[in-house]
C-alpha cells in the first residue's frame, strides 16, 4: 500500500505530464518553406483571407486558378462569372445550410463531436472585389509566390473527392452562386474550417501552428507574421 507521500508524487508527475502535453500542442509549429516566400518584386498571386469572425474562406484569382489546369480548375469553369473565387471548407450540411442558427445547433454538436463527418469545398464566384465586403479587421491580402500558389490550388484539389473522375457537385442553394464539391476529407473538432485554412497557408509557405488554429483570428495571426518576418 503506498503512502501518501508516494501517491501525492504520482499525481504531480502525472499533472506534469498533462501540462507538458497541453504545452506542447499549444506551442506546436509547423514551420514555414522560406523557398515559397516571394522576394521583393518577383511576380506572384494575389489572394485574400475573409474572416466572419469563426470560419475563413479564401478569395483566389480566377484566371490563376483556371490558367493551372486540372480538376481544380474544370470545377471552377463550371461556375457563374466572377473573377475572384472564395473556397471554402465545412461539414458537408452545417456548412451549406443557412437557415437561422438555433435552429441548428443540434447538426452543430452533431458535425462538431461525431467523428467521420462527410464534408464539401465551396467554390463562390465574386464578380465584385470581396475585399470590399469585409471591414479591414476581417480581411487580409498577400502575396505568394507562383509556387507557392500552385502548391495551395493543389492541396485544395488534392481535397476534392475524384473517385467519379471529375469533381462532383455535392450541393447548391436556391439565387446563390456558390457550388459545394464533396471532399474526401472529414470534419470533426480535430479537423475544422480553419485547420484546413491554415493547412492552405502552410502549402503556400507559410508556419501555422495547427493547434491554435480552432479559431479564424489565428489564421488572420499567421498571415501577419508571415509579412512580419518578409519583412
């Protein structure tokens, strides 16, 4: 029988250990590629990062994304006009559905704890500049390099589900432009909008730290200390 002394050590090793842990995942960095930062002057695509204040989408250029080629890009000729693109990412219902928010919060539990959520990548056209439609404490616009870009389109399109050969429309809304692809991803609380965002960033070059990343200020953080440290 251990004495109290000894079992008062045990807990505090095991508190340690936890705290460790929660350290470790909170400090968790996946670092950037300094070969996809764009130098001063060298071409390379403008994009944009929306934040509603809980999810983010990107705004992309069309013309770069259908001059790439591939099945990202025979998904974006499918759309209605509009020269800028915002993909998006989300549980395959809770994310299309618009209907009033209390109204969904049972789907919400539902797509946030049940793991293996079927989930779909919006494509939005804009034929207006979407910087427009979003206060500057919600927006951020940068540059990445060409590779960079390419190597963003392809993680996005690595996301889609192709088993039929093509991307497949998995759902549309009543006067609105936005197509939703189905994804071979699944959503759940370890892999949500903005995990997939950040993924995005990261491709392009940029360091993310995965963990942080539940919340869309955290995807707005990454982008202003990529520029910070170009800088």
């Amino acid at each position: 029988m251990k004495h109290r002394g000894e079992t008062g050590t045990v807990w505090l090793m095991l508190a340690g250990g936890v705290a460790g842990a929660a350290l470790a995942l909170w400090t968790w960095t996946r670092p950037a590629d300094a070969a996809l930062t764009p130098a001063p002057g060298e071409p390379g695509v403008e994009a944009t990062l929306l934040d509603n204040g809980f999810h983010t989408d990107l705004a992309l250029p069309r013309a770069a994304l259908e001059a790439r080629g591939g099945p990202l890009a025979e998904a974006v000729r499918e759309l209605a006009p509009g020269d800028w693109i915002l993909i998006g990412w989300g549980d395959a219902k809770f994310y299309v559905d618009q209907s009033p928010i209390h109204h969904r919060l049972p789907d919400g539990a539902r797509a946030f704890f049940r793991p293996g959520n079927a989930s779909v990548i919006m494509l939005d056209p804009a034929q207006e500049d979407p910087r427009r439609a979003y206060a500057e404490d919600g927006r951020r616009t940068f540059r990445i390099s060409d590779e960079g870009f390419d190597r963003m389109a392809g993680k996005i399109e690595a996301s889609l589900d192709l088993r039929s050969g093509a991307p497949r429309i998995a759902a549309a809304r009543a006067n609105d432009d936005a197509r939703f692809f189905a994804s071979r991803e699944h959503f759940s609380v370890v892999h949500l909008c903005n995990h997939w965002t950040a993924g995005l960033l990261n491709a392009a070059g940029m360091a993310i730290r995965p963990f942080r990343s539940i919340v869309s200020s955290e995807i707005l953080a990454t982008i202003d200390r990529a520029a910070h440290s170009s800088s």
